[in-house]
C-alpha cells in the first residue's frame, strides 16, 4: 500500500527501533497528526494470550477520564418506564420491539451503543446477527445489560468505551482526540491500559502486554514500553 506525502514525512519524526515511554509516545502521535480534520487517536493492543478459548478472553469497559471526544449515540431497549427514564437520562432512541423491523429492514443504524435492560435480550437476541459482526450486541460484561439505564447512559455519554480482542488477540480502542493536551490523552491511555492490566485472565501466561502502540487516524504508529506498562 502507498503511503501518502504527509504520512511519509511524519514517519521520519519516528525512530522505528525505540519503544518510548507515554509522556513521549503522546507527544509524537500529537506533532505527526498532521491531517485537516481531528484526528482520533487509537491504541493497539497486542496480547499474550489465545482468545479462542474461554478462558483467555479479555473483555470489559472502561470510563476515560476525558472521554473521547466523540459525541456517542445511545440506543436503549427497554419496556414501558424504562423507556421514559432511558429518554430522561439522554439516550438518543429508546423503545422495544417496534425498533427491530426499522434495524433488519430498514438497515436503520443511526446509533454507536445498543443498552437493553436483562428483559429485554430475547428481542436482542433475534438482531443477533445484524448487531453481532458491527459490535453492537449489548453484553453484561461491558454494562450494557442492566436495570440501571441511567447509569449506562451517563457512563457512555461520559466517555465509556468497550475493549475487546479481535481475532488476531489485538484490542483496538480510541483513547482521545488529537486536539486533547497531551495530558488528557496519557491520562486516558493509562486509565484503559490499567483496566486492561487487571483484566489480565489467571490462565495467560508468559509476557502479557506483547505490544502496545498508539496512532492517529493518518498517522504512523508510535510503540510504547510494554515494561515500564506492566
């Protein structure tokens, strides 16, 4: 793959055989985040762990303290109060099975986060394989099925966000935006690699953080010292 102009000349601002501590990973991903929109800024995580077996699966959530300077729309599927308490907290859409139609026919995804209350999942459940592959699915793990609807919300729009691996046992999660002070950023990063750290499963063994790096949407990747995160 081609790499761009701009990506090319903020490459050599990167020395590709030095892990960097925080402080100066942020620092690099800032200045090399050259492009005219705001830029997210991403960690990659990779693992010491198969999570093809159960009990090496590393999932939750986590509040960034600064959030994530995204404006994240809530959908919450709830029954009769719980609506009107999901709407009074600030979702964006709540409802029940009415929605399920507009989601598998109308390919209607106008929304970042699905919240549903524990009887709620068996209508959940038939947008299994619609919500499933985007991510979508509601899990008690990240605490997005629960009675509390109000706290979900409030979290989320605070700057909640979900990690999980992917298949190649790498966690890939927005941690800030470019225009966050380098403050807010390692703040953020510190807050989801310690969460990360205590998700650690008694059965992963060896080294458990392989590689951490964190980039801009456009920009190169920066490693970190996985020692200095442990």
């Amino acid at each position: 793959m081609k790499k761009g102009k701009r990506y090319v000349e903020a490459a050599k601002q990167i020395d590709r055989n030095v892990t960097f501590d925080v402080a100066e990973a942020v620092s690099l991903v800032k200045k090399t985040a050259s492009a005219k929109f705001d830029e997210t800024v991403e960690a990659h995580i990779r693992l010491g762990v198969d999570g093809r077996h159960a009990d090496q699966q590393v999932r939750g959530a986590v509040v960034l303290p600064h959030g994530t300077g995204k404006t994240v729309r809530v959908l919450v599927f709830a029954k009769g109060e719980k609506v009107d308490e999901a709407l009074a907290a600030g979702a964006d859409y709540a409802g029940g099975d009415e929605l399920i139609p507009k989601i598998q026919n109308e390919n209607w995804f106008e929304f970042d986060v699905v919240v549903a209350t524990p009887d709620m999942m068996g209508v959940v459940g038939r947008l299994g394989r619609v919500l499933g592959p985007k991510g979508l699915m509601p899990n008690p793990k990240a605490g997005t099925v629960t009675m509390d609807v109000a706290k979900a919300i409030a979290d989320i729009k605070a700057g909640k966000i979900e990690y999980r691996l992917d298949k190649t046992n790498i966690i890939h999660v927005p941690i800030g935006k470019a225009s966050f002070t380098e403050e807010q950023l390692a703040d953020n990063f510190q807050t989801l690699i310690d969460a990360i750290n205590k998700a650690k499963p008694s059965a992963a063994k060896g080294q458990y953080l392989r590689s951490v790096t964190i980039a801009s949407t456009m920009g190169p990747g920066v490693k970190l010292n996985t020692a200095k995160l442990a």
